[in-house]
C-alpha cells in the first residue's frame, strides 16, 4: 500500500448543503490534536473556512490560507508539502477548473453526503466528476464516502437502506458523522471540538469519537496507520 508523507486530501462535493467545511474543520482539529502540523486551503467564493480561521479557538498546529485560481491553488499545495505535515482543501461545491486541480492534486477525495438515499445521485455525479479528472490528467484519484448530518434519532432500518442504496451504487461510506450541536457551535463561535466546553455543545464527547474513527480511516487511506489497526465502526446515537 501506497504511504503519503505529506498527502493532500481535499473536501468536495457537487451538492450543497453537505458539510464539507464542517468536517473539514473537524478532521483538521483531530490531526492537529495528534500532533501534525495543518495547513487547510479555502477554494470556496463564501470563505467559511478562512472566516472560522478569524473567530477563537483556532489550534496553532492549523493554519488557513485562501486560493481564487488554480495557479495560487497549485503554490499553496506545493509549499505546504513543504511546511505542514497534513493538507486539507476545502474545494468550491461547484463544477470548476479549481475544483479540478484541488483533486487532481489531492491524496484522497472524500465526498461528504447526507443520509438520504436521494443523495446517493449527489455524490455519483461527484464522482463521475473525479473519473473525468483522473482521464485528463492521466493519474488515479483514491476517493471515498462519509455520510453526514446524520440524524441522532435516525432509525436503524433507515439506515440500512441509505448503505444498501449506496452499496448498489457503488459507494463506498467510509464512516458517518451524526448531526450535532457541537460541530455547530464549533463553526458559528470559532474553536474545534477539543477547545469546545460540555455547556456549550450537548453530545461532545460523541462527537469527538466521530472525528477519531474519521480519522482513524483516513490515516488507513493514507498509509499513515496499518489499516489492521483502523477500527471505523461506531455507534450512531
């Protein structure tokens, strides 16, 4: 198995609404907590992640830079592998030759999508957009799922059905983050969810172990952990 040493792996997703600047931010807050080093880029016209950079709480391990066009995008990557240890590339939720660099360039695409099958369309076209890519450039580009914003009461059999639904798409969910009031704490006041305190975000203990298992196999994906070692299953409530 392929081990990235200063992998890239962007955020993206061509349905909006799904997330991906959250679970950014969160994925991000877990690897600095372990020690690595974060840059994170902010391909998005709306700037929500540069915006969460400015309020409190930021980790000194994450810094966040902004790229408007492909060549700044390409600078960025290139010296980040130099001075970070981690990137993350929050790519714009819409069909663009940004986006398209952002993945052409990245490690791992991970594609968040809601818990609904209906989603399951969302995140095919995103796909079909990263196969369109590794054709013109010529190079494969590992992907994957996680669902999101899954409701806390979602019942199981509800569940089932989105994975089965996934499952004969061809989708691979790599784990699931449940909706919470901690990760919207977390963008709304600034911080991640190991600066957050109990009496602000309800569930946060959960939350963290969602971010962990994230984590845990995304590393796997990597390289950066044996995946023999990643157990991703969690519980949802």
């Amino acid at each position: 198995m392929t081990t990235y040493r200063h992998p890239v792996i962007a955020l993206s997703t061509s349905k909006g609404g799904a997330g991906k600047t959250t679970m950014s931010i969160a994925l991000a807050a877990v690897f600095a907590d372990w020690g690595y080093r974060i840059a994170m880029i902010d391909t998005d016209p709306q700037q929500s992640l540069m915006d969460w950079s400015l309020k409190p709480g930021k980790p000194e391990f994450i810094d966040v830079f902004s790229a408007e066009d492909e060549d700044v995008l390409i600078d960025l990557i290139e010296a980040c592998k130099k001075s970070h240890q981690i990137t993350l590339i929050d790519v714009q939720g819409r069909v663009s030759e940004l986006g398209n660099t952002a993945m052409a360039w990245a490690d791992l695409v991970l594609i968040p999508v809601q818990a609904s099958a209906f989603d399951a369309a969302g995140a095919s076209n995103t796909i079909a957009t990263i196969r369109r890519v590794e054709r013109a450039r010529r190079t494969e580009i590992p992907f994957s799922t996680v669902l999101n914003r899954v409701p806390a009461a979602i019942a199981s059999r509800t569940l089932l059905s989105v994975r089965e639904a996934f499952d004969e798409s061809g989708i691979e969910i790599l784990t699931s983050l449940v909706d919470r009031e901690a990760y919207r704490v977390m963008t709304a006041a600034g911080g991640t969810i190991y600066t957050l305190d109990k009496s602000q975000a309800p569930g946060l203990d959960k939350a963290k172990l969602e971010c962990e298992t994230l984590a845990i196999a995304v590393s796997a994906k990597l390289g950066l952990i044996d995946p023999a070692d990643a157990d991703i299953e969690q519980e949802l409530a």
